[in-house]
C-alpha cells in the first residue's frame, strides 16, 4: 500500500528508487578521495626505516632458533643412547664425526642418529679413551645409567650451546 507521501521505501536502490548510492554523489571540487603522492611517500620510507632496524635482530633471532633446535636434537640422541644401553644391558658408544656433522650410534637408518646443518660448528670433550681419530669421538654409556662424560659444543655464528654428560650418572645437561 502506498503512502500519501509517494512510494514506500524498502532499502532497493535500483531504478525508480529514491534513494542514492554513495558512489552516485559527486563530489565537490578539491575534495577528492585517496591518498596525495607524498603521503604514500612518507609511509614507504617510514616502512623502509622500520624493516631496516628490525631486520638484522630477526636473523639473529632465526639463527638461534637453528642452534637451540640442533642442541635439543643431539640430547635427545644422548638421552636414547643412554636409554638403549640401560634396556638393552650393553655398553652403548654414541658417536660424533665433526666434519660431517654427523651422530648417533647403533644402526643409524633405524632413527638412531642425525645430520646437522653443515653452518653449525661442533666440539667435542670426551675421555681420551673414546676418542676414534681426529674427526670422530663418542661418548659411551654404560648399562649402569654412567656414562664415560664429555661436552658437546655446537655453535652457529656468534652463538654457541654446550650439553654436558655427567660421567656418574649418564645424565646430559643442555648449558
């Protein structure tokens, strides 16, 4: 039913509506939307000047997130090699090869063992005794839970971690 005032309103703004769109209203001179060429200028160079001083801090960040992620993959080795001579009551050698970047110990197909990124350097401090050639050194663990000791040192960059093995207890420490 139409009103006296003319035809009801119902939200159509199609032909014969009333009502305008926004787009339809033109606007006055000197008023026009959007951004000036210099406004979108100062926000790049402001967003330039930011990624610069955030940048450098992001990589050390993503670096010590490599090295922390290596460090808990070669304690986890230690801690399963400790672990497999105590079930299996037999001297167990986990072995590290610094120039490959390389350890583990029984037969590594079955998950005994990893591959470091090539960027992390390793040291290693173990007894005299467990020590194979230049490259290659193991720490042995024994059925008891004890273990012959030694340090691991991996380091990226400026960075570097350290996992202890107590010589008594078999048990590695992340430094």
């Amino acid at each position: 039913m139409a009103s006296p005032r003319g035809p009801a309103k119902t939200g159509w703004s199609g032909p014969g509506s009333d009502s305008v769109r926004m787009s339809d209203r033109a606007l006055p001179p000197g008023q026009a939307r959007g951004f000036t060429l210099l406004e979108l200028l100062v926000v790049l160079v402001l967003a330039g000047l930011l990624l610069a001083l955030v940048a450098p801090r992001l990589t050390g960040t993503l670096e010590t997130l490599q090295l922390r992620s290596a460090v808990r993959e070669v304690h986890s080795g230690l801690r399963q090699a400790r672990a497999h001579a105590q079930s299996s009551g037999a001297p167990v050698s986990w072995v590290l090869d610094i120039r490959e970047n390389r350890y583990g110990f029984g037969d590594q197909a079955q998950g005994r063992g990893g591959t470091l990124d090539a960027r992390i350097q390793l040291e290693l401090y173990t007894a005299e005794g467990a020590v194979i050639d230049r490259q290659r050194g193991a720490i042995v663990f024994y059925p008891d839970g004890s273990a012959s000791g030694g340090e691991i040192r991996l380091a990226l960059g400026e960075r570097h971690m350290d996992i202890h093995v107590n010589w008594l207890t078999g048990r590695s420490h992340i430094l």
